[in-house]
C-alpha cells in the first residue's frame, strides 16, 4: 500500500513538473537553445567575421520564432529567446570579439551556482521551493526530514553542475578560445548537461517516493 501512495505521488509530482515544463516552453524551446549556439559557431568559422555570425543567429532565431507563433500561438516564449539571443548579438558585435556571444552563458552559469550555493545555505533549496510550489505543499516539505535531505542533494546536483560549467566557461572566455567555449557553452550551458541532472533528480525523488 505504502509503494502504491508513493507511486501514485510521484506519477502526479511527474504529471506536475511535465506541464511546467511544457507552459515553458518544452523541448522545442530546449532545442532552440542549444540550436542558437551551435549556429553562431558554425557561422563564424565559416565565415570569420563575428558581426554576420552574430546577424545569422539572430536571423536563424528569428524564424524558430516565427514557426513557433504560427504553430503554438505563443508570444512570450520566443521573445524571450530572441532577447537573450539579441543580447548576445549585440555584446558579441559591439566588441568585435567572438568569445562575447557566449558570455551571457558564462554569467548565467555563474551567477546559478551563486544562487543554488546560497539557498543551500540559508535552508531554502531551490529545488525545494519549486518543488514544494508545483505539489502545491509550499514549505510543508521542510518538516519532512526525508525529503528535505532530498531535496538538498538535488540541488547539490545542480549546484555541482553550475560549479563545473563556470570551471570550466570562465578560463574559456578569458582565454579567447572560442570554439572550446561554444563547444562547452552548448553542452554545460545548455540542454545535455540540465538533461542529465534531471535524470539523477528523478532517480533521487523516486527513491524517496518508492522506499
């Protein structure tokens, strides 16, 4: 009976954070992502010159946002993906250097392990809090002893992730090595290392459920 109730709590927690997931922007905004970056790359080392890289992207990006208003009817998930990109165009054309596209990822992966490491400390981890806000329980988990050691080893995950991927995009940037950088930009920014500590958070939550 016991596996029955933590089956069921994890089939709705599931159903919970897939639609989340879904209302921003699933895998096609993932992809998208990770398709910006890898574009940019690409058109700089064909064409060397960072200002038509930097117009290509934002062109490639401007029609995955057009394809996505025609087909889903959604505004505000491709302006933001235009932005980001138009704000990493912009960097990148204004100063000429290639390394400057990617640093809106470097700071962004910073200032997550930032974030992550400081809700650790004051006994709010984010994992946590999102978590406790899709089940609709609020802070009710914090007196769970169980699930609130849970909760911080899935944001130790995410923290551990931040952690590498600025080890390693920093020295990148400061370096001016920029295929090493989009190349990690793309896979420590981006969909494939996020995919991974999805899974391992699953894997940590389902052993809670299940037990």
């Amino acid at each position: 009976m016991k596996n029955g109730v933590g089956s069921m709590g994890l089939d709705m927690l599931t159903r919970k954070s897939v639609s989340l997931f879904d209302a921003v922007g699933g895998w096609r905004t993932v992809a998208e992502g990770v398709a910006s970056r890898a574009l940019f790359l690409v058109a700089y080392l064909a064409t060397g010159k960072v200002s038509t890289s930097a117009l290509i992207t934002v062109g490639g990006v401007l029609v995955f946002a057009v394809v996505r208003l025609c087909t889903d009817r959604k505004v505000w998930q491709p302006a933001i993906g235009l932005i980001v990109v138009g704000v990493s165009a912009l960097l990148a054309g204004k100063s000429g250097q290639a390394v400057d596209f990617y640093l809106t990822v470097v700071l962004a992966q910073t200032a997550g392990g930032v974030l992550f490491l400081l809700s650790m400390l004051v006994r709010r981890p984010i994992i946590g809090v999102v978590l406790g806000a899709v089940r609709g329980e609020r802070s009710a988990w914090r007196r769970d002893r169980s699930r609130r050691r849970r909760y911080y080893l899935c944001t130790a995950v995410f923290l551990a992730k931040f952690a590498i991927a600025a080890a390693v995009l920093v020295p990148l940037y400061l370096a001016e090595a920029v295929v090493p950088l989009g190349i990690a930009a793309t896979l420590l920014g981006g969909a494939p290392a996020a995919g991974v500590c999805v899974y391992l958070c699953w894997l940590i939550l389902r052993e809670r459920t299940v037990g």
